[in-house]
C-alpha cells in the first residue's frame, strides 16, 4: 500500500515568499504613517510581527525538512527553477532587519540579521551565477534545458542584494549597501534581456510560474527606494518610480489570465513587489511634495491590503485541503509560437 508523502517534503525554500509579501506590507504601511497617522505604525508593527513569526516557524520546519528529507532538499537546489528560491531566505532576513530599523525595535537583533542575510544573500547570487558557466549537467544535456531555468524567479538571487541598502545604510555601512546595491543594479537588465529572449526565442514559462512576471516590478521599487535612501536627487527616484509604474501596467494588463489557474504558492509573487511600489509611492511623494501621489499610494495601499489578505486566505485553505504542500505537476515546454 502507498504511503503518502510527508507534506513536510514540499517545504521548499519559496515559502519564504510570505515572509516577503507580510515584510512588505509592514513597510508599507509604515511609510503611510506619515499620512494615516500612529494607527499605520501599529498596523506596520502587527504585520511585521506576523511575518517574525511566520520566518521563525519556516526556519524550524526547514530545519527539519533538511534533517528528515535530505534528498527534497537536494533536488531543490538542483531545479532549474527551485533553486532560485534558495534567495528568499536572506532577502527574509533583509526585509526583517529593516522592518525591525524602521520600527526603532531590536537594533541589535535586526543589525545581526541584515549582517547575516547580507552575506547569505551575496553568497547564494554567487552560488546562483555559478548555475550559466557550470557545464550543463548530465540530466539535462541540450541547451533548451537552460532556457527552461530563465524566469523571473531570477530575480530574487540575482537582483535581490538591491534589499541590502535599506537598512544597511542606517547602520552605518554606507560602502558594503553600495556594493550590493551595485550587483543587483548591474544584473537588473541582464535578467530582464534573458527573459525576453526566452519569451521571445524559446516559448513562454510554463502557466503555473505565470504569476512571478510582478517579481519584474520589485527591482525598479526597491532600487527606487535606494536612491532615496543614499539621499540622490528626489527626481532620479521618480525616473526609477516611473520603469515601476510601466512594468506594473505591463504586467497588470495579464493579471486576469496569470491568475485564471488554481490557487498556488506562486500567486505570493505579487505580493512583495506590489508593497515594495507602494512603499516607493509614499516616499516619493513626500519627497517631491505631490498631493496626487499620497492619493495613488493610498490606493496602491489599499490594492496591496486586500491582495495579500486574499493570498494569507488562500494560502490557509490550501494548508486545510492539501494542495500546497503537495508534489508540484510536470510543466510541458511550451514552443515559441504559443
């Protein structure tokens, strides 16, 4: 008779992604305090709370996913896809330490998390990069099976050391931010050019990975929210805020048919992007003083509140049914012409 899998097998590292989207949405109500008043910052302080927790309970199962499922774990960081998700661990960590230094909360604990989630997340782009020049290995011999890797997925090893600067520079290490801030600036357009070629050349990702087209959005909002924080010219930011504001359009006009599939862990792609903007959107307009941009921030806060309270509903359905954590279906490879 078979026995079915432990669901603890299919922890894989992208549920980290929560942690993410919940991080997001503390900084970005946040940074609505200014307009909403003290009620924002305990709103900011309840959801970062959550996602402190959420992390502490995906680090302990991690744990011991690692220790009883060894081998789930090392068909994870072979996936051409999976693999990629490795990055959201220290992108966590960055997101909390500067949760925590926006909150005025734990400085020594947040300081230790953005040192440790730095160096992870320098180290997982490294190991990442490493993927293009290694020869390609024997399970997937043609060149194709490269092509399969190139999502947007990319972005989170490759871009995410952007994150770095948002609380690296408040703690006083103004030269190591830049230096992540200039290894994911430099590899913004690499990955953004790979995916195009794939779409273009090799065919479309598959339907499932679909919903990771909004991780194109939060590059141009964390890079963004940078410049603001290295204190550049507030109409630079706005350059930056506007590739944002396109991307979104962009990528908003598929949403209906993105999301036109069961609900998956890959619906939380949305989720930090889209926090990551409106936090860009409520910086900006104090920056620049633009009554219309409190008023688009406020509705951006609004769109990102409801759209990750859906995606912690159905994330909890999910859990309840048994269709999270499950065994993922086989993608087909879609041609070029579809």
């Amino acid at each position: 008779m078979h026995t079915p899998a432990s669901p603890l097998k299919f922890l894989h590292p992208g549920w980290f992604s929560l942690v993410m989207g919940l991080c997001g949405l503390a900084l970005a109500w946040h940074a609505s305090a200014a307009i909403l008043g003290e009620w924002a910052g305990g709103a900011a302080l309840v959801i970062g709370a959550l996602a402190a927790l959420l992390c502490v309970v995906l680090l302990v199962a991690s744990g011991v996913r690692w220790q009883r499922h060894p081998q789930a774990l090392a068909e994870d960081l072979r996936h051409p896809v999976r693999h990629a998700f490795l990055a959201a661990l220290p992108v966590s960590l960055l997101l909390l330490a500067t949760w925590l230094q926006a909150m005025d909360l734990a400085t020594d604990v947040a300081h230790a998390l953005w040192s440790v989630g730095a160096l992870a997340q320098l180290g997982v782009t490294v190991w990442a990069l490493s993927r293009w020049l290694a020869p390609t290995v024997a399970h997937a011999p043609d060149a194709q099976s490269l092509w399969n890797g190139v999502t947007p997925v990319l972005y989170i090893p490759v871009v995410g050391n952007v994150v770095a600067p948002l609380a690296g520079v408040a703690f006083g290490h103004p030269v190591w931010a830049a230096v992540h801030f200039g290894i994911g600036l430099f590899f913004w357009p690499v990955v953004f050019t790979l995916l195009v070629a794939r779409r273009l050349a090799h065919g479309p990702i598959p339907p499932r990975l679909h919903p990771t087209w909004f991780i194109s959005l939060a590059p141009a909002s964390v890079v963004g929210l940078c410049l603001l924080r290295f204190e550049a010219a507030p109409l630079l930011a706005a350059a930056v805020w506007g590739i944002g504001l396109f991307v979104l359009l962009w990528v908003g006009t598929q949403a209906r048919r993105f999301f036109a599939q069961p609900f998956a862990l890959t619906f939380w792609a949305v989720s930090f992007p889209l926090a990551a903007f409106t936090t860009l959107s409520f910086r900006l307009a104090q920056a620049l003083d633009l009554p219309v941009l409190r008023l688009g921030a406020l509705v951006l806060l609004a769109l990102t509140s409801v759209v990750i309270t859906a995606l912690v509903l159905a994330t909890v359905k999910g859990l309840r049914n048994g269709t999270l954590l499950a065994p993922e279906p086989v993608a087909p490879v879609v041609p070029a012409s579809a």
